[in-house]
C-alpha cells in the first residue's frame, strides 16, 4: 500500500496532486466511457477493521524497541468491467490507521491496482492504460516492505504512482500479417528523493504474420524507440529493431530465431564498451497442450551470452511454473511493468481451468484470500530505487496445490541485478543478489474455518564485499467465515531481520485481528 497524507512527529505533510498522474487516468476514464455503456459490470464495496498490537512498532534494532496498538479501518472498492469493446479491472483500497500510544503517528494510505483496453474502431484503433499506488522500498538493505506491514514505522519505505496510457492503431491484413502502430505514455513518481519522476515515451512499430493462417512459417518485425526523461538529469534514449521466425515442425512443437540490433545511450564507465551492437538468440516452444507449455531460447547481446525460460503446467488442481529472464532495464521500467508475484495473480492462473471468465474469476479470487486471511503477496525481488540501468538476471519458480480442504503455494526466487550505467549522485552498490523462498499451507479444517501457516525468508547479498541480511517471517492465522460476506481473521507474526554488518537488526513479534465485509 501507499501512502499519500501522512501525519507524522515533526510535521504534516500535504502531498499536491501529480497532474500527469490524474490526467493520464482522466484520458483513460473519458475514452471507456461510450464502451463502457454496452460491458457487464461487478462492483463489490468492502470494508476491514483491524486491531494490531506490535512489540516493536519501529523495527528498531534490541534495546530500542517500542510496542503500541493500532486501529485501522480501510474501506474499499473492487470493479471490474467486461464487454464486447471493454476490459476494466481496478481494486482500490484506502487504509486510516491510529496509534493507541502516540496520534502523532496516525497515517492515512492509499492502494491503487487498475487496468483497461478499450477498443475505439474495430480493427484500428484502442486504447490501453493503468493505474497504480503501491508501497515499495527505498534501499536494498534496512526494514523491508515484504517483511513489515503498513502499521510498521519505516523509513526505508516509499509511496510509488504510475500512470500508462497507450493507444495504438492496429490492423489485421487477413491471411497476410498483421500491424501495429502504438504510442504509450508512463509516468512513474516516488515519494522519495532517492529517485526523481520519470516520465518514458515510447514508440512501437511492429508488423508480422497473421497466425491464424499461419501454417509452418510465421515471421515478425519490431521496432521500438523510447525516451526516458527524469527529473534533473539528462534523458536516455533506447532503440530496438529486431526480426523474428518462428517454424513449425510439428503443431505443438516449433523453433524459433530472432536477430536485430540495440542502441542505449547512457553513459558508462570509462573503458567500458558501448551499450549497444547485434543480438541473436535461438531456441524453441513446444506446446502439447493448452495447459502446458515450454519456451527456451540462448542468445548473444552486448552484455554477454543470455537465457530465457517460460514453462507452466497447469491442471484443474495444480499449478507450477518456471520463468527466468535478462534484461537491461532500470527502476522507473521496473516500476511500471508490475512484475510483483502476489497471491491474487498466482491464484488467479490457478483458477483459471476451473473458473475461465475473467470477472467471475477474479472475484473467486479476492473472496479466497479474504475468507482465508491470506498475506497479499509471495517473495518475491525487492525492487529498490535507483537511478542507474542495470543488468537483471531473474528466476522464479512456483508451485501451487488446491484441493477440498488443503491449498499450498511455494515460491523461489534468484535475482542478480549488475549496474551498467554512471549516474552522478547515484549510489553505486555494485552487483547484488537476492535469494528468496516462501510456503503457505492454508487448511480448511471445517466449512467456515481455516487455518493459514506461513513461512518466507529474504538473503540480499552486495557480491563485492560478501556482506548480507536476511529477513525471516513466519505467520499463523485462523480465519473464520461469520456470514457469505463476513469474514474474520486471527493472527501472529514473528519477523526477525540479522545483517553481517549488525546494523538493521531487528526482531518484531504481532498479533492480529479483523474482520472483513463484502457488500
């Protein structure tokens, strides 16, 4: 979650609303409308009361700690938008909280989650855009979001906004190839002054086979161009053209190539090569089933030899999932792509054989995690703010079970990020890793009744000098469903954060209770 209004010790703080922010989603907002008349709609107001007492409210190391007890409501509001020219989905929640043992801690957050496509002109002309306000952490090392709540005092936290708006002209050529022409606008801002606003324009020229006819060879070109513009520093211009083939030796099995070249123009060290030059991969898709599918592919980019994995095999109860990527990217890109894994979108693929409407599906979803109590989010890379490009190398494994009274999810993750760019100002941490696993076993021992146990830990490692913190947390909660609508939820947690370096310690033991209404 986000905060936007913030009462603190010292002071106020009034946030000015960010005008490209609200004018990106009024453009959203005016061009659904005329589509929005003829979509199905689901709107499900909901409202949480929650009591939380916490032994160590600041996540301050031994010694130091202090404990208060805080009250919070969060009213909220789920909708969801389907039609033959609309796809809406938005939930957005606003969290009051008041401390018992000092009200000049009482904050106000908010939480955003939105996505449309619109479709303006059959076969020409649509329109995309999102919406977020999330939390997220300043600094790899310190108290970390994953591992606090929003009750939690923290420093090393940060109010993030993106706002997209994409509209594209499109065009089947049937039997012959099918073209795009997209324009899309991001902004991303921070509440921090760890990384300035950013705005990215980027063009998109794209044109290949139409594969519905498509029968052994389907090829693809791409062009992308894109401009990074942050606040107080200079811009950095990105270009790609790339050509793709794809070749069918069998239905279900194909090999694929791609070629092109890159340009980045941001700076480097001295003595570095350029960030740009060729890049070539080759590799393969099979696809045996619909609900199984594998892609592998090794390549050659300026940067070194790359990999790329995407396999998910899905089944009416089970899901399990491997993906690993690298890429040249930098936190504003990260930002806005979204790539958190939460538990509502791992459910919602899980769910996607049983329930295969979308709206229907998602609400399944939010009802699960409501009902059950559970956290909103899996381990998942801490996404950290920074102003230089970096290399990221990424891998992540999952794995979920689903039955009648037992569902579990695991999840791994490995993620390598190594700078590429000199940003002056910039605080260079050299190459990092993050090590991250997480369990949770959610137990329905009655119709109404459930019990949830939980267990994640975080290794962030500087490769350069060997030093590391680890962040643990373990939860148990019991959920009970009072009414169809009504649920309530009991639970303790325990996070303990040790460091090499002995600062960020710190040991924080909670107990929860709330109830939970959908209208």
């Amino acid at each position: 979650m986000a905060i936007t209004t913030t009462k603190n010790r010292s002071h106020n703080v009034v946030r000015k609303p960010n005008l490209p922010f609200a004018s990106a989603v009024a453009v959203a907002v005016i061009l659904a409308a005329p589509a929005a008349q003829a979509a199905e709609w689901l709107i499900v107001p909901t409202l949480t009361v929650r009591g939380t007492y916490s032994d160590n409210i600041r996540l301050a190391g031994r010694g130091l700690e202090e404990s208060d007890f805080v009250t919070e409501v969060s009213p909220g509001l789920n909708i969801s938008g389907t039609g033959p020219n609309l796809k809406l989905n938005a939930r957005y929640t606003f969290q009051q909280l008041n401390y018992a043992r000092d009200s000049k801690g009482d904050s106000s957050f908010h939480r955003l989650d939105g996505a449309a496509q619109v479709h303006l002109l059959k076969d020409l002309l649509s329109v995309d855009g999102t919406a977020s306000i999330n939390q997220q952490d300043v600094d790899l090392f310190g108290a970390s979001t994953l591992t606090s709540s929003n009750y939690n005092v923290n420093p090393n936290r940060t109010t993030v906004r993106t706002a997209t708006v994409s509209p594209y002209l499109h065009h089947t050529f049937r039997g012959v190839a099918v073209g795009e022409l997209r324009y899309t606008k991001t902004h991303v801002s921070t509440s921090s002054q760890a990384l300035s606003s950013s705005d990215i324009d980027a063009v998109t020229l794209s044109v290949g086979s139409d594969l519905s006819s498509a029968r052994t060879l389907a090829w693809g070109l791409r062009h992308d161009a894109r401009r990074t513009d942050r606040a107080g520093t200079s811009s950095v211009d990105t270009k790609t053209s790339t050509a793709d083939l794809r070749y069918m030796l069998t239905p279900q099995f194909s090999l694929t190539a791609s070629g092109g070249y890159e340009d980045f123009d941001y700076v480097v060290a001295p003595g570095e090569a350029e960030p740009r030059g060729t890049f070539y991969s080759g590799g393969f898709a099979w696809r045996p089933t619909e609900r199984t599918s594998l892609a592998w592919n090794v390549g050659k980019h300026f940067y070194g030899t790359t990999f790329a994995l995407n396999s998910t095999v899905r089944s009416r109860h089970t899901l399990w999932q491997v993906v690993y990527d690298e890429s040249v990217t930098n936190t504003p890109a990260q930002i806005a792509l979204n790539s958190t894994s939460s538990t509502a979108e791992f459910l919602n693929q899980l769910f996607q054989t049983s329930i295969p409407d979308p709206a229907l599906r998602q609400l399944a979803v939010d009802r699960f995690i409501a009902a059950n109590g559970l956290p909103s989010s899996l381990t998942r890379t801490i996404n950290y703010l920074t102003t230089q490009f970096f290399l990221q190398k990424s891998l992540r494994a999952s794995a979920a079970f689903t039955g009648a009274k037992n569902s579990v999810l695991f999840t791994l993750t490995n993620s390598v990020r190594s700078p590429q760019s000199v940003d002056t100002g910039a605080v260079n941490l050299g190459d990092t890793r993050q090590l991250g696993a997480s369990a949770l076993w959610n137990w329905r021992f009655s119709g109404r009744t459930s019990a949830n146990f939980s267990a994640d830990q975080i290794r962030k490692k500087l490769q350069t000098t060997g030093a590391q913190e680890r962040l643990t947390t373990y939860r148990i909660g019991l959920a009970h469903q009072f009414q169809p609508k009504l649920h309530g939820v009991l639970e303790l947690r325990h996070a303990v954060t040790a460091s090499d370096t002995g600062f960020n310690a710190y040991q924080e033991n909670a107990i929860t209770a709330f109830v939970s209404m959908q209208f």
